[in-house]
C-alpha cells in the first residue's frame, strides 16, 4: 500500500530520534501554519513532541485529546506550554460512551464487546469538539485513534467538513481493514485530498486539500 498519490517534499515533524522516529508525522516541506491556526491532535499517546514542535515552530493552539486516564496522569507530569490543551475524551462518531478493549501500552481500540476487559470511555464528534470551542473549520488534524479513523472519515466527509490537512495512521493489519483503508483512501480524493505521504512503515498516511 505504499502509493501516495502525489508525493510532496516533506519535512519530519516531532519524534523520539529513534529508528523508525517514533511520534514524528511528516507534512508537505512548504506547510505552514498561522499563530490562530486550528490543530486537533486526537490521540495524543504518550509521545507529544509532534503537538509540541507544532506549537515551537508556529505557536499554535494544539487541541489534544485522548481518553485514556494514564495518559491524562502522564501529561500532568509534563510541564505544558499554554498552547497544549488537553481534553480526556475519544475522537468517535457519537457523543456519549463507547466500549473499548485496553491493550498493554494503555492505548485503546474500538469493540462492540461487553467482555470483562472492555472499558466505557467517552466519545464526542470532530462537529462537537468543534462546536465546544467555536471553530468554523480545522487547520491540520491528526489522527491515531485505533481502528476508528474509518468511521470518523466517512462521516467528516458526508458532513461536508475540510481539514487543509489530515494525517491518520490506519491500523490496517488485517485483510478487512486494508480493504478499509483502499476505500477511505478514494473517498478522500474523491472529496478533494491528494495523498503526499506514506510512512516507511505503511500505517501513517498524510492527505492535502488540493
């Protein structure tokens, strides 16, 4: 699945150094971002120096989300510049709650399930985020929101809703889910997207509005 359709000059952005630079997203070499831009970061992790080079380079409002509690206790430790602003819910395509199956690195992916081992944690749309803090649209949204970046696209897209820029790891590890990703891939360009980059490891993808 590595084919990005029009591949762009790109620049690294955040990353732990290591040897596939864990935490770092590229962006096409001449993006640029205002001081008033608007970022959402949905699935912030416990790797935030991407939001954090955002927020150096340009000096942008980075709004972060994630609803895992030990991430929430693991960025109290850090100390924030004002521009982080974190928010401990799910990117999904409800507001409410949804069920999630925990995996060993605290992250969550999306179930149905009602097993023992699935946890409730809420949910808002990218429309709600938005409506909460008034924003009529989205600079550059990133995505890393375990399995529900599908759902999520399809609906931003019959919503009408243009981020100048996306980027979303797909977590297309299984016959189905690569299916997935070929279809949401298409429904972005169709909407407009060019796909300028494709991570060495094939999950990270970045699409500009042309």
């Amino acid at each position: 699945m590595q084919d990005a359709s029009s591949p762009l000059p790109t620049m690294t952005v955040g990353g732990d150094g290591g040897p596939h630079n864990y935490g770092s997203w590229d962006l096409p070499k001449d993006f640029k971002l205002s001081p008033d831009a608007i970022v959402y970061s949905a699935g912030v992790g416990f790797d935030v120096t991407f939001d954090l080079e955002l927020i150096r380079r340009w000096g942008c409002v980075v709004h972060a989300f994630d609803p895992g509690d030990e991430v929430r206790d693991y960025l109290a430790t850090l100390a924030l510049p004002p521009e982080f602003r974190f928010q401990q819910v799910a990117l999904g395509t409800t507001d409410g709650r949804h069920a999630f199956i925990k995996s060993n690195n605290a992250s969550y992916s999306v179930t149905a399930s009602q097993a023992e081992d699935v946890d409730h944690l809420q949910t808002r749309t990218v429309a709600t985020l938005m409506a909460d803090r008034g924003h009529l649209s989205i600079d550059l949204l990133k995505m890393d929101i375990e399995g529900f970046e599908y759902a999520v696209l399809d609906q931003m897209i019959e919503s009408g809703l243009r981020p100048r820029c996306i980027l979303v790891e797909f977590h297309h590890f299984q016959q189905k889910r690569r299916e997935e990703t070929l279809k949401i891939v298409q429904r972005l360009k169709d909407a407009g997207y060019s796909n300028f980059w494709i991570s060495d490891l094939g999950a990270e993808y970045g699409f500009i509005l042309a």
